[in-house]
C-alpha cells in the first residue's frame, strides 16, 4: 500500500498549499478559477469516455463500442443512488464535518474531490499492482497528478478536498487488499476495465459541467454506475459457462 499512502499525502500537502494560496485572493477570482477548473475536469472526462469507447480498426475506421453499455449504466446508477440517496447521505457526512471544522464549502469540494481521485483506470491498476507486486510506479505518477489537482481544487473549494484522502486511503487501499481475487477478474474480461473507466470518466464530466455552470448534478448518486459494468461481465462469465 505504499503507492496508496503517497497518494494520500500527495493529496493533502497539494490541499494545504491550496488552501494557502486562496486566503489572498478574492471571491470573484475564485469563482473564476473554478469555471476554468471545470473546463479542464469537463475536458479530462471526455478524453477518457472517449479513448475506452472509440478504436480504430485494421482499415484505419473509427469504431465504437459501450455507447449503449454508458447509457444503461448511467441511468441505472441514477435510479438505484437516487433511492438510496447517496449523494444525500455522502454530503450529509461532509455537512457534519462542515460543521466541526467551521469551514463553508466544505461538502462540495469533498465530494467533488473524493470523485476526481478515486475514478479512474489509474487508481485500479495501480492499486492492484502495488497489492501484488509492490510496484507502485503508476501510483506515483498520478499521486503527482493528484497533488496539482488538490492544489486547484483546494484554492477554489477550500479544505474540503484535503478530507477526500480518507476515501481515497479506503478504496484504493481495499483494492491493493484484495488484489489477487480483483486481478483475474480483470485478466478474464480485459473489455471490463476499458467500460469501467468509461462509466467513471462520464461522472468526471458531471463535475466539470457543475462546475462550469452551477448546475446541481447529482454525481454521488451515479456511483453505483461503475458497477452495472462488473456484473455485467459476470454474467457474460455466467452465461458462457452454461
């Protein structure tokens, strides 16, 4: 868990020298800062949907696939973390913190960051990695990344994005827990990681419109989208056993 642990303080050292960096300036800056934060989120979201939907073929044609797989995810996702209020009850652990520390804001950039680091092919592969061989190399390089996104994040959302390392510490590190049953799962299905990111991406890019526009997408209640993927490959597994 080495590679997780890095992540974490990459995150909140990045967080603190955000939070720094915002007591200078002033509120009409920030709110600016933020739009374009969620220019580059919005465009980091489509990136990824796209490169785990789109390939090119033999004869040099753009191909997709998983289109449909996004939209039933999605709104699957939707309903079951609008039943289950999930977005609710995630924001209400940022609000009881909110209210300890005496710092407004403090759910949105928990919430928001707390998506950001922990979606993603990286935060998977690199965890498992770092589970079964020790190798913590991709960990490393998006601890790095992570650190200038908390920087950002921090300066416009304040230190609400500095509490996203403990979810970031709970995932990634389970995941580098129990590696070794995540990993065959992967090798045996090696379209499921390409449809996870492309569910996860799609969430990222939620946040960049919220941030761009103040809309109020829901984005926690899309959580339970990454999983229609996994069982959807399990019962493809399933399937082809019978």
């Amino acid at each position: 868990m080495v590679g997780t642990l890095v992540n974490a303080a990459a995150v909140i050292v990045g967080g603190l020298i955000g939070i720094f960096l915002k007591k200078g300036i002033r509120g009409e800056i920030m709110e600016n800062v933020m739009k374009a934060e969620g220019i580059a989120v919005l465009i980091i979201g489509m990136n990824g949907v796209l490169t785990n939907m789109l390939s090119v073929g033999e004869d040099g044609k753009i191909a997709e696939s998983g289109g449909l797989l996004l939209l039933i995810s999605l709104a699957v996702g939707m309903f079951f973390g609008e039943i289950i209020k999930l977005d609710d009850r995630i924001n209400g652990i940022g609000k009881a913190v909110e209210s300890k520390v005496k710092s407004e804001g403090f759910s949105k950039g928990f919430v928001s960051a707390f998506i950001i680091f922990c979606v993603g092919s990286m935060s998977i592969i690199g965890s498992v990695n770092d589970g079964l061989s020790g190798n913590a190399d991709i960990l490393m390089v998006k601890s790095a990344l992570d650190f200038i996104t908390a920087v950002v994040l921090a300066s416009a959302m304040g230190i609400g994005v500095v509490f996203a390392c403990v979810p970031l510490l709970i995932y990634q590190g389970g995941i580098s827990l129990f590696a070794s049953q995540i990993k065959p799962l992967i090798e045996s299905c090696p379209e499921l990681l390409a449809q996870f990111s492309m569910v996860g991406y799609a969430i990222i890019m939620c946040i960049g419109i919220n941030f761009i526009a103040g809309t109020k997408i829901k984005t926690a209640n899309l959580l339970p989208a990454m999983l229609v993927p996994v069982l959807y490959n399990l019962f493809k597994m399933v399937e082809n056993l019978w």
